[in-house]
C-alpha cells in the first residue's frame, strides 16, 4: 500500500534540486553508522584486544572495524562491549568483516542473551551546516515506522517472557518519541523534550545538553544541525551478522529517504497513524501483545521497507533482500523457536550473485558498450537483438534475468545501458 503523506511547514523545504543531490553525496560519502555490540559472557580483555586488534582511534579502521572493547557491567557474566567503528564500506566486505568479529566472539562463548542490546550511532565524519528539514523527516520517520522498526529488530533474546515479541525493560526503548511532532518546534526542542522524559536511553537519542561527549546532536542559531549524531537504542542485540549489516542499511537509506522527502517540506502522519504506533509499540515492549499488534507492526516493516526501497538500491540491494525475507521470518520468531544463530544467519545471507546464459551475454554487451545510441530503452532492444543475432524477447528475458542480480540503468545520452554494481 502506497503511503499518502502531507506536508506542512513548506517553507524550510529544500526547493534547489542542487541541494537535495549535495545532502544526498554526502550520506553517502560522509556519514558513518557504528555499532556497540553487547555480548554476554566472560572473555579476558587482553585476549580479546590481542586477536580483534582495536585501533583505540576513530581514524584508523582496524582489521574488523573494532575502536575498542570495555567490559560492560549491565551484561551477563561480566561481559564484554565491542565498539564497531562507523564505515562507508560496501555490504559484502562489512559483512565479511562482521562474520570474521562473530567467529572469534563465538570461539570466546560470547553471545547476545536478555541482558544484551546493540546501539547503532549514526554520524557524520565531515559536518556541514545541515537544514533542520532533513533531520525532522529522518525523526518522523521513527515515529510514524517505530512498531515496524521493534518488529524487524527484535530477536527474542530481551526476555524470557512468553509473550511473541517482547523487548525487556521499557527504560531502553521509551517509545517517548513517538508521541512528540517536531511540526512547529525546533529539533533543539524535541532533544529537549525527550531527555525530559527518558533521558540518554530514549530510543532515538540524540544525547544530553551538558557539552560532553554524551552530548550527540548539536545545533546553532539558526537552528541547522552542526554536529550529527544519534544513537538508536532500540534495537535488541543479534548474533546474525547478516541482520546486523543489513540494519546498519536500513538506517542509512532511512537517512536517504528523509532528504528526498525534504524537498517538499516537513512530513506529518494521518491524524489516527502516529497514537496506534505508540500503543502498539508500547505493547511490543511490554510484552502485552495481541495478534493484531503484529499484523500492525508487520504490515509497518513491510510499508517502510517498500518506502525506502529505491534507497537501497542506490547503496547494496543485498541489504533489501535479506530485510524482506526477516519480514517474512521475524529473527524474533525463529529464536523462540529454536532456530539457532547459525541457521538464522545463512538463512538471510543473499544467495550467490551468478550471471549466465543469456544473461551473460546481454551483460558483455553492456559492459563492452557495443550497442549505442539508441534513442529509448525499447529501442536498445531491436538494435541489441540486431547486433547479437537472436530474437527480440531473448534480449528481454536476457535483460530480466540480469535485472536480479545487479541495477540496470539506461543511459539516455550514450542511448545505452549501464550496470549499477
């Protein structure tokens, strides 16, 4: 279902097209999504500094991405935080890199249990003086979606409660946000307002007023974010590099998305959207939950994945296919039932990537640029079809195929195809 959103407060929309592809650039060039990894367990420091080789500096990127590993007091058996830093990476190498961290960390018996969460810090390495517009869109986005975000980053290990989904403690996933619009106020306000209510363990944190390093998103007189960084508590700790990777994804189309949306103004929700949200996930963090309260959140996950699917794609599609198929099969769900973090994770790695065939050759085709020119993509087909000797819908289903495992893209100039990696 195709969401209907409005807009209101048109005029801090970024109007110059410019603007949106330069806040677009940088996301993509700038922004970094790290991750502290809580694990229970009890593992010496030493050796766990010797075999994961933290950088202990922000600018240097370690063999698997780790800054720094502490001991965590809150976790199970003396356990241990591993502070991931934030890259820029390509999905299949952060996953290689997070599969390499998870088989040291199994081999030490450390694992995410119900004392276990993982925090994802989303910052930018060079800021500019970004337009409040953007991080409003990006805030409303885990307002209107949150049932749909606790549904997809659940993984039953926040309590041993019989309830479908439950998430533990309500102190770290205040579901305050949901209730607070930013539609005539200031984020300045709103970072206010939730420390008011949850502090530093709000779901969406955007740190205290105290000029600290706790102190995450800045702002100054103008109100345009100077410093950018926020913390998302909420999701539950997940020994499935898979799932790991591809949230990290998430957000950063989510990110993507709220400057798109900028372009029109500040997003706000359908007057009976945002209070079911906040009841639903409310129960999703309680543990009282309804059937219906899953089919909602369910049917959230799956409006926002189809909302920030073009996004994704611009980044890795791998990442759209593994949360599509952890809507189909809640990682909450599996562990309940039995279903161990190694069968969990294979069953959400992507499939091997294999061109052939037909497929192959359209590929080479493409790749070679031996058909240029044509003036549409319709065009390209005949002219394909003509050079290679085969029939029309071979090309076609040549073109189908390839579709699959890469981004095809038609180059209006050059009258030819080309392959998004």
């Amino acid at each position: 279902m195709a969401e209907q959103f409005t807009f209101v407060e048109a005029e801090t929309a970024i109007t110059d097209i410019k603007e949106i592809i330069r806040w677009q650039a940088w996301v993509k060039t700038q922004v970094r999504i790290g991750i502290e990894l809580e694990k229970a367990g009890n593992a010496p420091l030493y050796i766990l500094e010797r075999e994961l080789e933290p950088s202990h500096s922000y600018g240097i990127l370690s063999r698997y991405n780790v800054v720094n590993i502490t001991h965590d007091g809150s976790v199970n058996g003396d356990g241990n935080e591993i502070l991931v830093c934030g890259t820029i990476e390509p999905f299949i190498i952060a996953l290689e890199k997070m599969e390499e961290l998870h088989k040291i960390l199994r081999g030490h018996r450390l694992k995410a249990d119900a004392s276990c969460g993982m925090h994802y810090h989303i910052l930018a390495a060079q800021n500019s003086f970004m337009p409040e517009v953007i991080l409003k869109n990006f805030y409303q986005l885990f307002r209107f979606y949150y049932a749909g975000l606790l549904y997809l980053t659940s993984t039953g290990t926040a309590s041993s409660r019989t309830s479908d989904i439950s998430r533990g403690s309500t102190q770290y996933f205040s579901s305050a946000h949901v209730g607070i619009t930013p539609v005539g106020r200031t984020m300045s306000f709103i970072k206010t307002r939730i420390n008011s209510l949850s502090g530093r363990y709000s779901a969406f944190n955007m740190g205290d007023e105290l000029g600290g390093r706790h102190d995450l998103m800045r702002f100054n007189g103008e109100n345009q974010v100077v410093d950018f960084h926020v913390e998302l508590r909420f999701p539950d700790a997940s020994d499935a590099p898979a799932q790991i990777v591809a949230q990290m994804f998430m957000f950063r189309a989510m990110l993507l998305k709220a400057i798109e949306l900028s372009k029109f103004g500040v997003i706000t929700a359908r007057a009976d959207e945002t209070p079911s949200t906040r009841q639903v996930a409310d129960r999703l963090v309680n543990g009282t939950v309804q059937p219906s309260d899953l089919e909602y959140a369910k049917d959230q996950a799956q409006r926002l994945l189809t909302l920030i699917r073009p996004n994704l794609l611009t980044i890795d599609g791998s990442s759209a296919k593994i949360l599509g198929e952890m809507i189909r099969h809640p990682v909450w769900k599996l562990r309940k039932g039995g279903v161990s973090w190694a069968d969990i994770n294979n069953g959400l790695l992507p499939r091997e990537r294999v061109v052939k065939d037909i497929a192959q050759v359209v590929l080479k085709t493409i790749v070679l640029q031996q058909v240029t020119g044509a003036k549409t993509a319709q065009l390209w087909k005949g002219q394909a079809a003509t050079f290679l000797g085969l029939p029309e819908n071979e090309i076609r289903n040549g073109l189908i195929q390839l579709g699959h495992q890469v981004k095809l893209g038609f180059d209006l100039e050059a009258g030819t195809y080309y392959v998004e990696w």
